[in-house]
C-alpha cells in the first residue's frame, strides 16, 4: 500500500488523465432522468412544447444529468492507483456553458488540477480533476466542473 505522499506523487498537477469515449443521451434516457428527479420539465421531456416555447428545435439534456455522467466517465479512465478507489467528495466548481441537444455524443476530458493529503490524519489523497465534457461537433463545451475526489486504500475502509 502507498503512502499518502506517494499516492500523491501519483497525480501530477496540470497531468492529462485522458478522454473518454462519446456516449450518445437520448431522449428515453432524459425522460427517466427526469422522472426519477421528479422534475418532469417539459424543457427535457417534450419536443413539441420545445418547440413552441423555446428558441431550441427540440429538447435538451438536463445540465444535471450531465453532471451525473462523470462518475461513468471516470471510470472509462484507468486513473485510481492498485489498491485504491475513489469516493466523490464534492465540487468547487461547476459551469454549463452550452446547451446539449437531444441524441448529442458527449465525452469527458480529465486533467489533475490539484493533490493533496488528506485532513485530520485520514489516509489518501484528494484530488481536483478539472473536468471539460464535450459536444461532439461543438467547439463549446457542454460542461466544465473542479470535480474532488478522495483517494484513499481499499483496506482501511475509510471515508
């Protein structure tokens, strides 16, 4: 098992982490996204309200369904260290700066933003990935978010 300094060493700051795959969103996946939120908001449900309502040909992803793909993104990446996982442990940013449109392929861009040890004598690390998710075809992003993660070894159970 690594020590925290050099589970840190593992994360270089300003280190490409990679790009995942495009996964295309689809209107079904919207419509239970949006029920299971209990949202149902015709923004993301319904093209022909869209389509009278809105300036958008038809419906578009709900910014936090985007927000809920990282952890399926992330675990595209082969990033956590042997013996390790990763809890999420929050946001200090977060941006939609890009409308998604329905059926849209999307992926996500990790970059280490930051490392650093763990407060209060907890083992592992917290990491900043700097997280741009993508359109395919749009030179906007759909997304960017400093994503924390804490690090920290399978065997001690901790959180």
């Amino acid at each position: 098992m690594m020590n925290a300094t050099d589970l840190k060493s593992s994360f270089v700051v300003g280190q490409d982490l990679g790009v995942t795959p495009w996964q295309v969103i689809e209107q079904g996946a919207m419509t239970e996204f949006e029920t299971l939120t209990l949202s149902n908001d015709p923004l993301h449900t319904d093209p022909e309200w869209v389509r009278q309502h809105t300036t958008y040909p038809n419906t578009i992803v709900p910014g936090l369904l985007t927000l809920s793909l990282l952890p399926y993104f992330f675990s595209q990446l082969d990033v956590t260290p042997a013996g390790h996982h990763a809890l999420n442990y929050g946001f200090d940013r977060v941006r939609w700066t890009s409308p998604v449109p329905v059926g849209s392929h999307l992926r996500a861009h990790f970059v280490c933003g930051d490392a650093r040890e763990r407060s209060r004598h907890r083992p592992g690390v917290i990491v900043r990935f700097d997280v741009t998710v993508q359109i395919r075809g749009q030179e906007t992003p759909a997304m960017v978010a400093q994503w924390l993660g804490a690090i920290v070894p399978d065997s001690t159970g901790a959180g």
